[in-house]
C-alpha cells in the first residue's frame, strides 16, 4: 500500500478538495491502518456488527477515491448509502405501482424518500441501519415474487439478500416472523384442503428455499473472516453482543404501558413521521383490515408484518432500544407502503366526488410543506420531529430521550465553523466525545486536535465542540463549564434548539462574572471518606486541598457529592483518578494534592467519597474552598 500522508479535506463537498496537489494526495484511504492487518480481522474482529456492509463501502471508496478521485475519502465510503437507498425508493414504487396503482406507488415512493430519519441516515449512516433496511425489503420482495410466480430465481435471489443482510446486521434474523405468518395465510387460503396439490405444486420452490438460506449463510460467513476458523464460537460472541445491547431489565416508566409493553417505539414513530403520512398510513391499516385475507397472493397482509414485527420485537418486555429508532428503520419502508395503500382508498372513496388526477395531484401537493421544511434543516433530518409534539423545541420541552441526537451528522458544519475562523494553531477539543468521531483530514493541519487541551477554569483558548442533544449538559464537569460559564461562537439548530456547539474557552466569551473569594469551612472525617460543610450554602468554584502521603493507602477510586441540607445529594459526574476532570491540571488526586473544579452549584456540604476509606487523601493538612462572590450571582 502507498504512504498515507496528511492533509485537509475541505468539508464544503463531495469532491477532492484539499490544501495539497492531487497528485500528493494518496489514493490510500485515512481509515487503512497498518495496525490493523488482516491476522487482526482473522483473530478479534467479533466485538461488534458484522462487517459485510463495511466491506462494500469501502469498494465504493476504492474505487470512487482511490482510482478516479471523483468524490473525497469520507464520502466515497457514503456513496454506498446513497445508492442503495435510491434502490429502495425504486424497488417500493415498481412494487406498490405494479399492484396497485402508480397513485399509490408514487405516495409510497414519495412517503420512503422524504422520511426524515432515512433521507438524513441513507448520507452518512451507511454501513448497519440503511443497508439492513434496504436488504430486508429486497429479500422480502424476492420472497413474494419467487413463492407466488414459483420461481426458482426468485427465491434464489431471496438467498443472496438474506446474505446481504445477516452480514450487515443480525436484524434480519427476526424476517421470520414476517414470512411465515404470510406464508401461512397465503398458502392456506389457496391450498386449504388440497394438501397433496400443495406438496406438488411447492416442492421445489420449498427444497430451493432451504438452499436460498444456505447461500445466505455462505455469504454471510464468507465476507467475516473471523468466523473461518472460529465459527460455532464466533457467532455464539456476536450474540452474545447483540444480547448485551438488546436486552435490559427496566425501561423509562413514562413509556410503560399495559403489560409492561414499551411504548417508547411507538411515541417516536408517531412524532417523527410527517402527519399526512400518519394520516395515510392509517388508512392503509384500515385497508389491510377490510381486505387484505381477501387479496389472492395477501400481499396486504405481508406488509402489515413488515411493519408490525419490527415495531413489536422493540416493545416487548426486557428489550431495549436507544437513541430513537434508527436500529429499527426496517419499520420505514412498510410505513410509507402503508400511506400508498392508504393513499389509493382515499382515492377510491373519493372517485364519485373528485377525478382522479385532481386527488393525485392533491396527494403529491401535501409533501409540498414537509419538503420546504427538510431543505430549510438540512443536513439535519434525522432531529425531525412533528407538530404532534411541537417539533424539536417540543421534543425537549417534554425531555423525550435522544431528543436531538443527529449521530454526528452536525459535526460538519461545526468543524467548517473551526477551519474557517480558528487561528493558526489553535487548539481544539471535543467536550466529551473521542478524538476519532471526526476524521482528521476534515481540520486544517495547523490545528492541534486534542482532549488533553480542555482547560476549564484554566480558560487556555481552546475551541471545544460538541454535539447537544438529551444528557448532554450535565454529563461531565467540561459540559456542565462550558453551558454555564460561556457564550457559544457557532450553533447548529433545528426549531429553535442547539443540536452542535462550539465555545471558545477564554476570557472574551464569558457570559458570567467569575470573581472568587474563600470561604472558611468545617472538615470532618466519615465512614465513607471525608465531609466539608460550609456557614451557609454558597456558589461553588473550586476546592483544593493538600494531604499526607505518609502510612496511608493510595487511593482507588474517589466521587464528589453535594447536598444543600444534608439530606438530599446528587453526586457530581466524573470518578477519580480515572477522569481527568481538567487534562491540563492532570490526573487528581495526584502528589499530595487535590483539585476539585465546580460550575456554580448552590451547595452547604459536600462528600468525598474513597475507596478505600482511609486512602492518603483523608489525611487533609489544609483545604482552601474558593466560591463565587454573592453580588455576582
């Protein structure tokens, strides 16, 4: 492989846009390590997903970037993405306009490509939720066709579907409770009392299935290296990682509902769906009630199951699901199904009343609004949220979880904001994320780009950028700081509500007074480590102490708590040593001394709380507490 060497992708594009010749830019890829040779990928590589997906994306990079340079590095791996959503988009309209009309199909089509979580995920989440959807509805389809024309190829093609999907994601392992409930109703509606009709008729196609999941399975373990030499073990692993993500014993009990069902799925679907596909889609269950056992091939009633499994499988009892619905999205396609099928009963029932063409165009004319508003918050789909709920601003107003959250998609405009105006130089760090959550090429190569820059009260001058969504603001010390204490330089929003911000930790961007004073206080020491307690409850800033390193034990694990009256505490995130609450001060406690940094917090008492009890740090030999001056509160 060819030296990679840096340099800096513009953002601005898809095109190879950099601050170097094209010629000395390498056409190997910024995610080729040489620390990862392929013995890694044979030995360890069980930990996570399968990885069939990210193999093809990056032939699209290979190709794409490294032999014609016709889009940038990061892009060229999305592009996969890209088409295989434009696949989907097509295949639902052929599908629906094949059965039931171009109306239908065209609404179906049109309901697919605007849904906000799958027009934003199809530009960069491309490598697990995007491709799984899209597999899942071409093997589903394949199934359809080659069962209710007979054919061989059909169901073949089924199998190289499954494939695509199970090395993808394991989602596709819950199709089963599409197709056989289908398969029952179609098989028995045609075949009921003709059994011997039934094994002459479906013999072949049923030995041929069994052989389309095989070649699924050959797929799925022919692109996983890892399972070559280790299978029966290495699939039991990645289970075991699915089980560990997928499961939980409690849930949220805003979402709790009748039989312990979560209805958090559910809620998101209802607020995150444009209402006159709601509208529609409804009309479409409607529909599937009234006369899908009645169609011949019961193809209603297949995607009734293509959107009720995925749905269910995430409501049941001890399941979990995070961060909206996106590990779900198969639920997307079957939805704007629906508000084809939907769309086409509201025209038959209005046919007397209106033409034909005049409830087509009406029909196409109501995307009209949601497509204004998609381009007016774009890139940021994916935090869409309907008027059912108030939009965003609404969403947060009812802290409804992952509220916000764009998965990354925000730090591009945050990043361009840094290239464009940070000076030579500056430092710049992620207020809680990790370094790798933007690729490196996307920062000028004069920038420092490191967490162990982030000052807090030090106010060094770094650029701290994060994204803001549900959890955020208290999650640490530095986002609780940066929130409190300073003036954003760039936000990214949608409906009124930061969803990415960058602060400039300095002097300049202040929004409050900062002004200290000391503050005396009793100290004593406890069962579970030591207790300071104040005259009165003050406005914290920080508090050091010095300690006796001497016939004591190091300690292991230390947290902060505070409480107003001694009754009522919250604990302060962070577990030392491990956090670094402040990298530029270092590790705490560390040499006979201890800072710990505060945001403002109203507090009378506070907790240190060691393991083990009688660590170095109980030994206090002097303690300073600086609070914020009362007239500046």
């Amino acid at each position: 492989m060819p030296t990679w060497k840096p340099y800096w992708q513009k953002t601005e594009g898809l095109g190879v846009d950099t601050d170097q010749v094209g010629d000395e830019i390498s056409g190997r890829s910024y995610y080729q390590l040489d620390s990862n040779p392929f013995e890694w990928y044979l030995e360890i590589d069980g930990d996570g997903h399968p990885p069939l997906s990210d193999i093809l994306s990056a032939v699209f990079n290979r190709v794409l970037f490294g032999e014609l340079r016709l889009v940038n590095d990061i892009d060229a791996y999305r592009v996969y993405g890209v088409v295989l959503a434009a696949s989907l988009v097509g295949l639902v309209y052929y599908w629906i306009a094949g059965v039931y009309g171009g109306l239908s199909g065209l609404v179906a089509a049109l309901s697919l490509a605007t849904y906000p979580l799958f027009w934003s995920e199809s530009h960069f989440n491309t490598e697990k939720d995007v491709p799984e959807t899209v597999y899942w509805t071409f093997m589903i389809y394949c199934v359809w066709r080659g069962v209710t024309q007979k054919n061989i190829r059909w169901t073949l093609l089924s199998g190289v579907f499954f494939g695509l999907a199970l090395g993808t994601k394991f989602n596709v392992l819950f199709v089963g409770l599409v197709i056989v409930p289908w398969l029952t109703s179609y098989w028995l509606g045609k075949y009921w009392g003709r059994r011997k009709e039934f094994w002459k008729e479906n013999r072949r196609i049923l030995w041929v299935s069994l052989g389309a999941i095989l070649l699924g399975g050959v797929i799925f373990v022919g692109s996983w290296p890892y399972l070559w030499f280790n299978f029966p073990e290495g699939v039991m692993r990645v289970f075991g990682f699915y089980r560990t993500i997928g499961m939980t014993t409690s849930i949220d009990p805003r979402f709790v509902g009748k039989w312990v069902i979560n209805t958090y799925p559910i809620q998101w679907i209802l607020y995150t769906t444009y209402i006159p596909v709601l509208v529609l889609a409804g009309l479409g269950v409607v529909r599937i009630l009234r006369e899908g056992l009645k169609e011949k091939t019961k193809l209603m009633v297949l995607m009734g199951l293509m959107l009720f499994v995925p749905v269910a499988r995430v409501s049941v009892p001890g399941v979990t699901i995070y961060g909206g619905i996106r590990q779900i999205m198969e639920y997307v396609p079957a939805l704007s199904i629906m508000a084809g099928l939907g769309a086409g009963f509201l025209t038959e029932k209005l046919k007397k009343r209106l033409s034909k063409p005049v409830v087509g165009l009406a029909m196409v004319i109501i995307f009209v609004p949601h497509v204004r508003h998609l381009v007016r918050i774009h890139p940021n789909e994916n935090v869409y949220f309907n008027s059912l709920i108030g939009g965003l601003a609404g969403a947060k107003e009812s802290d409804l979880p992952a509220w916000g959250n764009s998965f990354g998609a925000a730090y591009r405009q945050g990043v361009g904001y840094i290239n464009e105006n940070a000076e030579e130089g500056a430092r710049v760090v992620y207020a809680f994320e990790l370094i790798p959550n933007v690729p490196r090429i996307w920062y000028r190569q004069d920038l420092t780009i490191h967490n162990s820059r982030r000052s807090g009260y030090l106010r060094k001058g770094e650029y701290a950028i994060t994204l803001t969504y549900q959890g955020t603001s208290n999650r640490s010390y530095y986002d609780m700081y940066l929130e409190g204490f300073l003036t954003p330089v760039y936000e990214t929003s949608v409906d009124g509500v930061s969803i990415l911000k960058v602060w400039r930790n300095d002097e300049a961007h202040l929004k409050r007074s900062v002004e200290e004073e000391l503050v005396s206080m009793v100290q004593e020491k406890t069962d579970f480590g030591v207790r300071l307690e104040l005259n009165e409850p003050r406005s914290l800033s920080r508090l050091e102490l010095k300690y006796s390193e001497k016939n004591c034990n190091p300690v292991l694990g230390i947290y902060v708590q505070i409480s107003l009256d001694g009754k009522s505490w919250a604990r302060l995130p962070g577990s030392l040593p491990e956090d670094w609450l402040i990298p530029e001060i270092g590790e705490q406690p560390m040499g006979g001394g201890f800072i710990e940094p505060f945001v403002g917090q109203e507090v009378k008492y506070i907790d240190l709380v060691m393991s083990p009890v009688d660590a170095c740090l109980s030994q206090v030999l002097s303690s300073k507490l600086y609070v914020f001056k009362e007239s500046e509160k």
